[in-house]
C-alpha cells in the first residue's frame, strides 16, 4: 500500500535469513542503506583527502569545511582535552547526516527514523561517556549530580532531578532524532498521498506543501545531525572537564 | 454534470482506498522488534568500519593536507614580504644612483664649462693681442708710408715745377730753393688739409 504513511518505514529482508547463535541478523533495507551511507561517506572523503593541491577542489573544499566545522564543534563545547575524540564525533556526525540526507531521496530508507538505530547509538555514548568520566575523575564524578550553590536542604530533591535528567539522556538524544526523522518523513508521505487523491484539479495545494515541507526536511536533516553531535560533545565535555 | 460526478466518485473512491490501506496496515513499524537485532548488527558493523576508515586513513590525510596548505601560504607570505623589503631597498639604492650620476653630471658639466671659457678667454686674449700687434704694424706701415709718400710727393713735384720751369723760363731752377717751394707749399695744403 504505497498509501499509508508508515508503510516506508517498514524493514524487510533482503536475501538468506542469517542466524548467529539464535539471533536473527539477516541483511535487510535498513543494513543495506547503512552500508550505502558508509560507503557514501567514504567516496565522499576519500576523494577529497586523495588530492593534494594547495587551491582545493570543490569536493575538497566542502570536506574541509566539514572537517573544520566538526572540529570547531567539538573545539568550543568540549575543549582541547577532547581532541582524541574528534574522529568520533566525526564520524558520529558524518553518519547521522548522511542518513539524513540520503533518506531525503525518494524510494531511499532513512536509517535514523527507527527508534533501535538512534537508541543503540545514543546509549553506545552515554554508556562511553560515564566509563570516561568515571576514569578520568574516579567517584569524584558523581559530582555531577551535585550542583555547587544548592541550599543544602534542596540536595536530595536536586540529586533525584539531576540523576533521572543524567539517565534519560540516551532516550532523549534518540527519540528526538528517531520523532523528527520520522514525523518529517510521515508528513512528506501524507502530503504526497493528497496530491495523488486531490488529482490533478486540487492536488495543487498539497503538492506545494509537499515541496516547501522537502526544504524544511532538508533543513531538519542537517540540524538534527548537528543537534546530536552537538550534544555529544556536551556530554564529552562533563566528562572530562567536571564542571559541577 | 456528468463529468463532475464521476470525479468526486473518483475522488471518494481514492480517499476509501487510502483509509482501508492505511487501516490495514496502521501502527509503527520502528516499534516491531524483529528486525531489531539486524538493524544493530548492521548498525554496529558499518558504523565501526565507517570510524577505522575516518579514524586511520581520512582524517590524518585531510589534517595534512589542511596544515600543509596553511604552511605553504604562511611560507609564500614570508617570501613575499621579504622581496618586498628587497624591493624597497633596490628601489632606495636605485634613487641613490641616479641622484649621484645626476649630481655628477652637473659637476662634470660645471667643469667643462669653466675649462672652455678659460681657453676661450686665453685665446681670446691670444687674438685681440695678436690684432693689437697687427694694427699697430700697420699703423707703423701707414705712418712710414705717410712719411715716405710725402717725400717721393715732393720730389715729382719739384720734377714737375723744374721741368715747367724749363719749357717756360728755360732756365734750371735752382736745385735748393726749389726744394724750399715745394716743402712751403706743400705744408700749407697739409695745414688746410687738417
């Protein structure tokens, strides 16, 4: 049913089901669209990092600002203690925005609006972010949890706030790429049913909605990346400069 | 009339269609866990291989060729301001040139210059002596001439008054007083001469 909106979340199989130890990892749509964002991402920076010439190509010159944006990024929220993590974030903001991105193209699937993908990668950084702060400061980053200026008798209720808010940070960072990918994407789908049942008389007014509504998607495509490897580095940043 | 109701029938038909498909296959299928442990694997794997690929390869290149570009035109300026200064300074030594080749000049000018009306003074000085000379031989040459011419005036003229004196008188004038006739009347036309 080309109709419902949600249809074009759906993941299926492609080829053989493979099982390791009981558990289903077949290669599905959703595998296959990684990989083609991987391998994007590569082409992408391989060509522009292949060529050595003082006046850059216009690859080059996108991949470098790229390259200084991230680093920038990371610069101003984390500090200069967060530069062995610059390959991370990059990464991390490379993926996400090509996800984005390539779910913009029509018939194409938008890894980031399944819950498990942008759960599993914010829980991968919550969970590295803790280890780090608590090997770089030891117990004394539990500190976290105490803002200093609290009255005394306020602490318990603060603590309480400032560990549930520590805890659903993972569900937070997922969820608002998982709903926005998703809503946008919904939306696009809803708008282009609407021209197709309008037909060609009033299909018009859905249609343009339909194209201002691409632009926004575009625009949120990239701000959400940004917005999560933004919050990446924040989190970088408590672990490694306690500032409580 | 006609047309118009068979495009809403159309119209209701399409919008039925969509709500039964989208009834049938309502609910999220981001919530459906069956392909979840895939989409982790996947996830995992090509996240993974996309970090050792950024990590090791791309990002060491990229940071060089960032930082040798930023080298080179820090290089390229240095060299620039430097032939600049160079410039600069050629352009001083070239000024400093040209004012001592001009200054030179006018001294070798003002030399010759001074040379040329010393000898033209000297010769000058040569040639108006050398006319003095002359005029004053010549001078000499009219006043011998003068004093020569007279005599041998003189001296026709007693020729003359003798021979006349001969056809008219017959007789030879006396040699003495002839000479005293002439001289008398020969200053008197000198004295009304001047």
């Amino acid at each position: 049913m080309a109709a419902n909106p949600m249809h074009q979340f759906t993941v299926y199989r492609i080829g053989p089901e493979i099982n390791l130890g009981g558990v289903d990892i077949s290669f599905t749509n959703a595998g296959l669209f990684m990989l083609i964002n991987v391998f994007l991402i590569l082409g992408f920076l391989f060509s522009a990092a292949k060529k050595k010439s003082i006046v850059p190509s216009k690859i080059q010159i996108l991949s470098e600002l790229t390259y200084t944006f991230v680093a920038k990024m990371i610069n101003e929220t984390a500090g200069s203690k967060a530069k062995p993590f610059f390959p991370f974030v990059f990464t991390l903001f490379m993926f996400v925005l090509f996800c984005n991105m390539v779910g913009m193209l029509p018939y194409a699937f938008t890894v980031t609006s399944h819950i498990i993908v942008t759960f599993v990668l914010a829980i991968a950084i919550f969970i590295g972010v803790t280890i780090l702060g608590f090997v770089k400061h030891g117990m004394g980053y539990l500190k976290l949890f105490v803002p200093s200026g609290v009255p005394v008798f306020l602490l318990p209720i603060i603590i309480v706030i400032e560990i549930i808010s520590y805890l659903s940070r993972p569900v937070s960072l997922s969820v608002r790429l998982f709903a926005n990918m998703m809503a946008g994407h919904t939306m696009l789908k809803v708008f282009g049913g609407f021209v197709i049942s309008l037909g060609i008389i009033g299909g018009w007014l859905p249609l343009t909605f339909s194209v201002a509504l691409t632009g926004l998607e575009i625009l949120v495509a990239f701000l959400q990346a940004y917005v999560f490897a933004i919050l990446t580095c924040i989190y970088l940043n408590d672990a490694l400069n306690l500032h409580h | 009339m006609k047309y118009n109701f068979i495009f809403i029938k159309g119209l209701l038909l399409v919008c039925l269609q969509y709500n039964s498909g989208f009834a049938a296959e309502a609910g999220m299928p981001q919530l459906n866990p069956e392909f979840w442990p895939a989409q982790i694997f996947w996830l995992v794997v090509s996240f993974v291989f996309l970090y050792l690929c950024i990590w090791k390869f791309i990002l060491p290149k990229i940071t060089k060729n960032i930082e040798d570009r930023k080298s080179i035109i820090m290089r390229d300026l240095q060299d620039a301001e430097k032939f600049k200064e160079e410039t600069t300074k050629k352009i001083q030594e070239y000024n400093r040139v040209i004012d001592d080749a001009k200054n030179d000049a006018k001294k070798i000018i003002l030399e010759e210059k001074n040379n040329l009306e010393k000898e033209l003074n000297l010769k000058k000085q040569k040639f108006d002596d050398e006319i003095d000379k002359e005029i004053k031989k010549v001078e000499n040459e009219i006043k011998n001439f003068q004093l020569t011419s007279t005599e041998k005036v003189n001296e026709i003229a007693r020729e003359v008054v003798n021979s006349l004196m001969m056809k008219i008188v017959g007789t030879e004038v006396n040699e003495s007083n002839l000479k005293a006739v002439v001289e008398s009347s020969a200053k008197k036309i000198n004295q009304k001469q001047i």
